[in-house]
C-alpha cells in the first residue's frame, strides 16, 4: 500500500465525512460523520508518519480533487441517502445506516454457517433473483410482441413478421445479457476494491478500524461501551472481522457479491423466454390465425406474470394480473397502429 495515496484517501474520506456531517446537521447522524472524519484524519497521521520515517517530505495540505469537491457539492445538495454509492465508492463508511433504523437495529453479528441469519440472507438473494427473472421475461414478452404487432401492422407477410421477431429476440436477448454483464461486474468491481481496502486496513491498524466500527454501532443506538466492546471482540477475530466491517461499513454481504457470467446469462434466457412466446404462433402458421394465436398467447402470459409479481408486492392476483394485461394491451394497439399507419403511408 502506498503511504501517499493511503494519506489522500484518507483526507479524501475525512473532507467528505464532514460534507455529510453538515448535511445531517441536527440528527444523529451528523455526529456519527463527525466522529468518522476525526477517525479517518487520524489514520491518514499514520500514513503521514510512515511516509516521514521513509526518507519522503511530508505532504502539504489536502487538496481535493474536482471529483471530491462535486461530490461534496451533491451532498449538500441532496443529502448523503440518495449518494450512499458514490460515497461508498470514495471511501465514505458508515452508508449502512441508512438501510436501516437507528432505533431499532441491533449488532449485525458474523453469520454462523447454517444458522437463521445466513438462511435469512439467502431466502432474500433467491426471491431478488426469482423476481429479476419474471422481470425478465416480461421485458421479451412485451417487447417483441410490441415489435411483432407493429411488423404485422404494417405488412401480413409472414416471412417478415418471423424475421422481426427474430431479431428482436436477439438483439433484446443480447443488449440484456451485456448490460446485466457489465453492470454486475462493474458492481462486484467496486465491492471487491472496498473489501480489499478493508483487509489492508485491518492488517495496518485494527485498533482504528475497531474504533470506526464502534462509533457506527453507537450511532445505531447501542450503548457506546457496549459497542467498544463488541467492536473489539470482533476484530479480534480475524476469520470474521472482515465480514462484518464490510457488511456495516460498506453496508454490503461479501458472500453475494453476484456472478457477472450467470447474471449475464440469466438476462438472456429470460428475455429469450419471453421473447419467444408470441413468436412461436408464426413459426407453425401464418396468416391472421398466427396473429390470433399470438395475441391469445401473449394475453395469457401477461395475466400470468401480473399474478406472479403478486407474490412479491401483496397486492391481488386478479388485479395485479389485469393491470399488467392492460398494460401490455395499451404497448400492443399502439405498436400496431402505428405499424398500420406506417404501412400505408410507405405502401
């Protein structure tokens, strides 16, 4: 680790611990951000003292940087909630609290294999990951079929209506894919980054990283020697230290970190599998039947995702599926007239 650009990280952090403290003056929260800019100005004298004692001059006052500075600027601006990513990304802990209710919360202890918390956090990543899915496939349903209705407004040929659908299967099922790809990688990117500079950091100088993991603990109303305490035995353990600073100074789970590949994969298949459902009619007929049978297909489909995104909000199973039923009716007539009126202006 380079003694200089841990220094800059530090003021860095330290600077916009107090953009955020300003930002929450009058709760809580703002003495939490104070107490972690003191925490951070006293890590970056060691990494000042480290640079000295290696021959090196001193740095001269933290400047910050365009990106610091605009970011600062946010957060006056917006409050620190809705940039707790950016912030997370800078070097700015503590983000965790904002998921959270400071009244309420309790320890977030190490996972225990086998025990309710880490079955706890994996029924959570399987129902985020079932309900991504049946987004999924609703996205090709819609989509494509939108897409089919507009060609087969236009022109009854079914060679060409097959040829859109096609297309829009692929090239929806691909853009999906790559997005998803790039966005679970640049995601899993950043956390490694952080989850990184955590082992550094607690193999530099566990007694401030405890330090940091008490005052956030107190500022979730714990008792702040009760929160020393249990700050410092969990350090001491090094096989769960860095589990537990991740999840409450990063505010994320090391363990579900996500797969770019298979969420990238997941992308396809779903799209695909919706995609293909008011495709499949033109594929073994044509004509006005195809175009009857897909429209009957791509109803009951949409009925049947409305009534399984149900599970996930509360609501009914009959309304939610007529919602959704309605709404892909309304993208349908709208793709086909304005098929029409472009078929006959063309032709």
């Amino acid at each position: 680790m380079n003694p200089l650009e841990s220094w800059n990280e530090e003021q860095r952090s330290a600077y916009l611990y107090r953009a955020c403290s300003q930002a929450e003056e009058g709760t809580v929260r703002a003495e939490l951000f104070r107490r972690l800019a003191g925490e951070a100005e006293a890590q970056a004298a060691i990494w000042r003292a480290q640079l000295t004692a290696r021959g090196h001059p001193a740095p001269g006052p933290f400047v910050p940087d365009t990106r610091t500075r605009m970011v600062a600027r946010l957060v006056e601006w917006m409050g620190p909630r809705p940039l707790r990513g950016v912030l997370a990304a800078m070097k700015v802990r503590g983000m965790a609290i904002y998921g959270t209710s400071a009244a309420n919360d309790a320890v977030h202890l190490p996972p225990v294999a086998g025990g309710a918390p880490e079955r706890r956090h994996r029924g959570l990543g399987s129902g985020g990951n079932l309900r991504a899915a049946v987004f999924g496939v609703n996205d090709g349903l819609v989509s494509n079929a939108s897409l089919i209705l507009g060609v087969a407004g236009a022109s009854s040929d079914p060679k060409t209506i097959v040829l859109a659908g096609v297309a829009g299967l692929a090239a929806g099922a691909f853009s999906m894919a790559v997005g998803e790809y790039v966005s679970v990688r640049s995601q899993r990117e950043l956390y490694e980054y952080q989850i990184a500079l955590e082992r550094e950091e607690l193999a530099q100088y566990p007694e401030a990283e405890a330090q940091e993991l008490a005052i956030i603990y107190a500022a979730k109303g714990i008792p702040k020697r009760q929160a020393e305490q249990v700050a410092q035995r969990l350090v001491a353990d090094p096989e769960h230290a860095l589990d537990t600073l991740a999840r409450e100074e990063l505010g994320l789970n090391p363990a579900e970190l996500g797969s770019p590949i298979g969420a990238g994969a997941s992308s396809f298949a779903a799209f695909a599998a919706g995609a293909l459902l008011p495709l499949l009619p033109f594929l073994f007929s044509a004509g006005d039947r195809a175009l009857a049978i897909a429209i009957a297909v791509t109803a009951v489909a949409l009925f049947s995702i409305g009534a399984t995104l149900s599970l996930f909000t509360g609501k009914g199973a009959l309304r939610s599926g007529l919602r959704m039923l309605a709404l892909g009716a309304a993208a349908g007539a709208v793709t086909w007239t304005i098929g029409k009126l472009a078929g006959v202006a063309v032709g």
